[in-house]
C-alpha cells in the first residue's frame, strides 16, 4: 500500500529508473528513462534498474484524468513480470517487506506517492493501467534501504585486464551490500494505535509467545480496511514452519474494491482454508488451497467483527464470525502429502495482496478447560516485537535482499569474507556475529536461521524449542543443519582474521568456548569424527566435508585463542584440529581413487564440499589435494561442478551450487590450479552476467543445468552465499592475504603472491584491501614480456612479504614500494 507525501524522506539517492518500454505487455526496456503516459492504447510500462535494487517504491505522477487504478509488479528477473504473482509471494519468512511482489493502487491526483512496505530486491518493475483513463508519470524508483555501491565507493575493490573477472567481482560485492542491513533501515510492519493495530497485506505475523499452544481457541476482533484479513493458527515458529491458513474476504457490496482482485482465489464474502506456507504454488515451499466457505452474512467494511478458531485434541477446526459458525470440518478430511494437520504451534495476522485490517482484543484459551492462556489488546508497541514486525534492531546480513531475509548462519561464512574485500561493511559483519550470541541457548547453540523483526530476548525458546512434529521440545538448532555451527564458528574466526577486531573476540570469547564446547561433544569416541543428526555439507555422521570443515573452524579458532592470550584453550583447539585430521585420513581417505569418501559408510562416493574442505583445512596434502583435484572431472558439467558423485546430472530438478562451487573456488586457488580456478569462474559466474533477462548485478543462490536461475522465480539473485570470486580475486589472483597465525590478523602481517593470476594468463591486476589501521594496502602489478612491474602502497604499522619464483621482499608499511622483477 501507498501514501502520498510531499517529498522523498531519505537522505540517500533514490535508486532510479534506466530504461523504460512501453507497450501492451512486458518487454525488454531499451528507451532512456523519460516522463511517460499510459492510456488504454499503451498500457504497460517495463522499468528497467539495471541492477538490484531494494527500497520503498515511489511514483511520482504528474497527470491523471479520472479515477485510475495501475497494477504494480516487482521481479528479480523479466520473466516475473508476465506471471499473476510475479516472482513470490515470499512466504518462508515476512522479513520486514511486503510479502507481495503485486500491489494494486487508485490514483486521482497527482503528486508523490510513497509505498509503505518495503520490495527487498528487484531489478525489474512493470505498471499496468487496468481503468480506461490515462496518468502520466514523472519519475519512478525506490528510496534505498541498503548501501548503493555504485554510489558509494566500497573500501575493498579488485581490477584485472580482464573485464569479466571484474564484473564477477562485483556480483558479490553487490549481493552482500543489497543483504546487509543497516540497523533501523527497515521499518516497522505494522501500526500500532489505541484502536488496535493496523495490518496491510502480508503474510501473517506470529506471535512469540504462542510456539508451545496446542489445542487452544483463539478469539479475535477484526476490522477490514480494504479487502479482508488473513490468519494462521497452529504453526510452529521452528521448524517446520507450516501451520493453517485462513483468510476472510469481504462483501462484494464494499465499493473499494480493485479491478483486478482474484475472486476466484478468494471468493467474496468466504474463508478460505489453506495449509502451509500459502494457498498457491511456491516452488519449494509446500502449500494446499483445502476448502472455500461461505459467510452466512455479508462482511462489510469498516466494521468490527468477533472471529473465534477451535482447535480440538481430537483434529476438528472450527470458525465462528460474530457468533454465527462458518465451518466445523475433521483436518484429516485434507490430504497435505501424506502428513496429519497438527494442532500446536503459534498463531498471527496478516492478510493477502492489497488487503488491509485492523486487529484488536486477542484471546486464547484451553479448549478443553477454558482456562485463559493469553491476551492481548494489541494496543502497546510492545507488539511490534512479540509479532516480530519491530525495525530491525541491529545491523545484520541477511542470506538475500528479495528472499529468505533471514540471518542464515552457514550463508555467512561467504558473506563476512566478501564484505571483507569489498564494502567493508564491518559493522553489519559483527553486529550479525553478535545477533547470533544473542540468540545463543545455554547447550551453545545459536540458530541456523534467526528473523529480524523479533527480539532474541523474548522469542530465543521459541525458536530453539518451538518446532513441531518430532521436533517438540527438543533444541532444533542441533537438529536441522546441525553443521551450520561449525560454519558460524568459522565465520566468527574470518571476520577476526579479516578485521582484526581482537577487542569483539575478547568481549564475546566465553560465548564462543561454549559453541566451540557443543562442536566437540559431538565427535565419536569410536571413529574421533563428527557425529550429527543430518547436515547440510555432508553426511552427518563421519562425512568428510563436516570433518574437514570442523578441522578448518578449530584450526581458526585456535589462531583467535592466540589473539586474546588463552594459550591452554589455543592448545586444545590445535590438539582437537590434528587429531580429526590424523582420523579423517585414516578413515576416509580412498587410496584406490585418491579422494575423501563421502562419509565411513559411503567410501566410494565423493564431494565437491569435502574436495573443498579437506584441502582448505589442512588436511590434504599436496599429492591428496592433487589428486582429490582431478577426480572432480566426473562431477564438472557445463556450469560448474555437481555436488557429489550422488547427484543425478539428467534429473532436470538438479541444480549448481555457487555456495559450495565458492568452497571448491577458494580450494582450486589455494593449490594454484589456474586451469580449474579459470574454467570454474567462467562456466558458474560467467552465466550470472551474460544474460540480460535475467543479470542482476548480484551473485545468485542456485543455477540450473540449463545455465538459468536453478529455482525458477524463487531463486534469489542477490545472495551473498554465491560471491566467493569477490573474496578470492584479490587474495589470489592479485595476490594479498593475510599472514598466516594471529599475526596477520587485521593484514598487519600479509603476503602478496600474484603467481595464480600470472598462470591464469593476465596481464595485469590491481586491489585494495581494507587492514586494522582503517587504511588499505594498494597493490597493483603488470607483466610487460618477461618483467614483471609491481606497485604497492600500505599503511603504517603493516608489513608484508612478496613472493614469486623464489624472489622474496619484505614490504614495509607507510612507503610505496615500485620494483621489478624478471620472470
């Protein structure tokens, strides 16, 4: 929904418009950004941005004749513009935006217009007139939510003599500007006033405080302001986060209604029942349109009324509006994929697209006993928190700025490295660290995944416990991606590294130990390898990926154990490190094949993620890591490398990971294989930024086997997760890495080895990479025949080592160093 308002209320640069067509349909924009007229002759406009943009969108009307109303769409790629719901709705999580990807407005005036819900990432926008008048637009575009990079000029940057490789460098860098927050950058969802609280469409918000109901009641009052109003009720917080879906449509006697409502999707004067994540098809995302109920009466807005929901122990679901029942229906009448409807989980309020409520009065009771388990007038801003629809109260990184906007905590391992080389976003990198240890639970874990919107101090237990199914009671974040831990911790030890910020590992260094503590109480004292109860790397029980990786994060963490003068706990992160390692090359080295098996009861099977690991962590050794190189032959196919040797490249579902081909990226560089560091970037990142359609100037989550988007509309293409060349362009290619140990923390001791770009067949390059000094060291070099001509320039207090073919010189800070070198 909009507003109109005087003037832009932001003190950064919109992100404005490129390109414009207009037609009867979406198209390709290929006129310059100018004033343009709708009418029924025309009445599409396709905007083009260029790149991913995220924002509050603004329209900025110059003429309408009449009554118009325009139809507005959102996407990532083209191809949204032509679907019903564009590219969402985006319903794993609400995230502080508007669920919706489709608003509708009327306009009769001209002036600026503001959205009052944020659109997380787009680089394409369509208006649509569906009246017979006409409007002309001014200007159209976004008041930022995120850092604009191409404004503002990030600390880190990296350029080459060949221009690909600096456009792929900066997909990363765009992804991780466009999921890093600001705090407060994202407002709140909903309004709070002495007559309730005023809810636009989306979907609906869950309270913290109802993760561990079952087999309530729960009573309400409901005003429609536009359309009709939605619910949820029973649906964990915690995974899996599927529960019932309700929504109510008004009268078709209300006059407000738009041109383009879907009265078959939501029948007027109706409840519809859907189980969930919606009552439409969302890719991955499992969603059931059950049933349609007609309202004995007419709902009319502006009206309060009183809805009252029944679940029983024995699986009936009731609905009564204003004392009179629409629906008492058994949940095992729907079949939902084979599963029973369960009756536990939390309740919330939201509503569908361009729908509006206010909500007041909230009551639960026991079913069976009546007793009161909760209420609430909704009428304090302490709501904002309770529903977790609050402004962001921290500057975190999110895994995407379209979808899931949640701060994922294995995604970081990429994101903090790539803000690292490239926007130096530092504050976002340990305000995110410092939200995970805010959510922290006393067995040590923090979650594989925490919302924005709520506080960790009130909705910690209901997001750590709260799952549902088998899932009731027990810690879920040891149960779903359990390795995700070792992630977070590897995270933490890299943005040490990266930043130097002794001072935050020392304040928050006790949290650490006790994750650290969880991560070693699951080694089997049988085989001394990880056992887990599933994992997203690998195997959970002995796998090589979530070995080699636990080896790499203790390895780290022994290095900040240095840093902050624990010297014992430094030895037992060593100790604990060297000993995994002897086991995993005991037990899950394949001699015959020369690769780390999958895992002890898979020793045939191999994967890019273990490849990856086992060499980045020290494991392998040069014939290993050689060999474990090469047998990837059989898993390379025309956009990357599959994940494992288990994966079927002819199942049309497959899909290419830029998250794990980033671990295997960083690997190949590691070892100096140029060929394969060379061919991987061309055949993964090179397909992000050659096709037009669908180019956001950002990294994206998934590829299919096609080269495309690997999860259709879903895929985000902003995601930091795949931006890994960002990272490791310039501390391979143009040579600059930290020293190695706690020394090099914060590049106060670094090396600068351009060997991989010289082998990779460049013929220049150039970085600047960000130090604990706050100033960067400039690095440039360029090979002109045999001689090699290298400029380096570096703060005070840092001193580096360049080497190359045998030729070492030390590099002292505060001095630029010019020299030559015969190759």
């Amino acid at each position: 929904m909009f507003s109109i308002v005087a003037a832009l209320q932001s003190s950064m640069p919109a992100f404005s418009s490129v390109r414009l067509a207009l037609s009867s349909e979406p198209s390709i924009a290929s006129l310059n950004f100018s004033t343009f007229e709708l009418s029924s002759s025309v009445p599409v406009a396709t905007i083009d941005y260029g790149i991913e943009g995220a924002g509050y969108p603004f329209l900025d009307v110059e003429s309408v004749t009449g009554k118009v109303q325009v139809e507005i769409k959102y996407s990532e790629q083209l191809a949204g513009l032509y679907e019903n719901f564009s590219d969402g709705p985006l319903v794993y999580a609400s995230g502080l935006t508007n669920t919706y990807r489709v608003e509708t407005l009327e306009i009769s005036l001209p002036g600026r217009i503001e959205a009052l819900q944020l659109q997380g990432g787009q680089r394409w926008q369509s208006i649509r007139l569906l009246t017979d008048e006409s409007i002309t637009f001014r200007d159209v575009g976004f008041i930022p939510s995120v850092l604009d990079i191409d404004r503002s000029k990030a600390p880190g940057s990296f350029r080459s003599s060949n221009e690909h490789l600096d456009e792929i460098w900066r997909l990363g860098a765009r992804a991780a500007a466009l999921s890093c927050l600001e705090e407060g950058s994202q407002k709140d969802l909903w309004e709070i006033s002495h007559e309730g609280v005023f809810v636009r469409g989306m979907k609906p918000a869950l309270t913290s405080q109802g993760a561990f109901l079952e087999n309530y009641t729960l009573r309400f009052k409901a005003n429609i302001q536009k359309g009709g109003f939605a619910w949820s009720i029973a649906q964990p917080l915690a995974s899996p986060a599927k529960g019932i879906q309700l929504y109510l449509t008004g009268s078709t006697r209300n006059d407000s209604a738009f041109v383009s409502v879907n009265s078959t999707l939501l029948p007027p004067n109706s409840i519809v029942l859907g189980y969930g994540f919606s009552i439409v098809n969302i890719t991955t995302l499992a969603s059931y349109y059950l049933d349609s109920f007609n309202l004995p009466f007419e709902v009319e807005e502006d009206t309060w009324n009183d809805v009252k929901t029944i679940l029983t122990k024995t699986g009936y679901l009731a609905v009564s509006v204003n004392g009179q029942q629409v629906f008492n229906k058994s949940l095992d009448d729907y079949y939902v994929g084979g599963q029973t409807i369960p009756t536990r989980g939390s309740f919330g309020f939201g509503g569908w697209q361009d729908q509006a409520s206010l909500f007041k009065d909230v009551e639960v009771h026991d079913t069976t006993n009546g007793s009161l388990l909760y209420e609430n007038d909704l009428t304090d801003d302490s709501v904002l928190s309770e529903y977790g629809v609050q402004s962001n109260t921290a500057s975190v990184c999110l895994d995407g700025p379209k979808r899931d906007r949640l701060v994922w905590l294995g995604d970081f391992y990429h994101t903090v490295r790539v803000l690292g080389a490239s926007t130096g976003q530092f504050r976002a990198a340990k305000g995110t660290l410092q939200w995970f240890l805010d959510w922290q639970i006393k067995e040590g874990l923090i979650p594989y995944a925490s919302p924005i919107g709520y506080s960790p101090q009130t909705a910690r237990d209901a997001y750590a416990y709260g799952g549902g199914g088998q899932l009731k009671g027990y810690p879920v974040w040891a149960i779903i991606l359990p390795d995700y831990q070792i992630l977070g911790l590897l995270s933490f030890c890299e943005y040490v590294r990266i930043s130097g910020d002794v001072d935050f590992a020392n304040a928050t260094w006790p949290q650490w130990q006790l994750l650290a503590s969880w991560i070693l109480n699951q080694t089997s004292t049988a085989t001394g390898l990880p056992t887990l109860v599933g994992g997203f790397l690998g195997p959970g029980n002995g796998s090589s990926a979530i070995s080699c990786a636990t080896v790499q994060a203790f390895k780290s963490l022994a290095n900040v154990a240095d840093a902050v003068l624990d010297n014992q706990s430094a030895k037992t992160y060593q100790t604990a490190a060297e000993t995994m390692a002897r086991n995993i090359n005991d037990r899950l080295w394949n001699a015959a094949l020369g690769v780390y098996a999958v895992s002890e009861s898979n020793t045939v099977d191999y994967s890019i993620a273990g490849t990856a690991f086992c060499i980045l962590g020290g494991v392998a050794n040069a014939t290993q890591a050689s060999s474990s190189i090469a047998a990837l032959d059989r898993l390379k196919v025309d956009f990357g490398y599959l994940d494992s040797t288990l994966v079927n490249a002819s199942n049309p579902d497959t899909t290419i990971s830029p998250n794990t081909n980033g671990f295997l990226l960083e690997a190949f560089a590691s070892q100096n294989a140029s060929g394969s560091t060379q061919s991987l970037l061309d055949s993964l990142w090179m397909r992000m930024i050659t096709n037009n359609k669908t180019y956001t100037g950002a990294s994206w989550e998934y590829i299919s086997m096609s080269g495309d988007p690997g999860l259709g509309l879903f895929t985000s293409l902003g995601h930091p997760w795949g931006g890994a060349p960002t990272y490791v362009l310039p501390e391979y290619v143009t040579g600059v890495r930290t020293a190695v140990g706690a020394d090099g923390f914060g590049y106060k001791r670094w090396t600068f080895s351009p060997q991989l770009g010289l082998d990779m067949g460049l013929e220049e390059a150039s970085s600047e990479t960000m130090t604990v000094s706050g100033e960067p060291i400039r690095v440039s070099w360029k090979l002109s025949g045999r001689t090699l001509s290298v400029v380096v320039d570096a703060p005070n207090g840092t001193t580096g080592t360049f080497q190359i073919n045998g030729t070492t010189r030390s590099l002292v800070g505060s001095f630029t160093h010019k020299f030559d070198v015969e190759l």
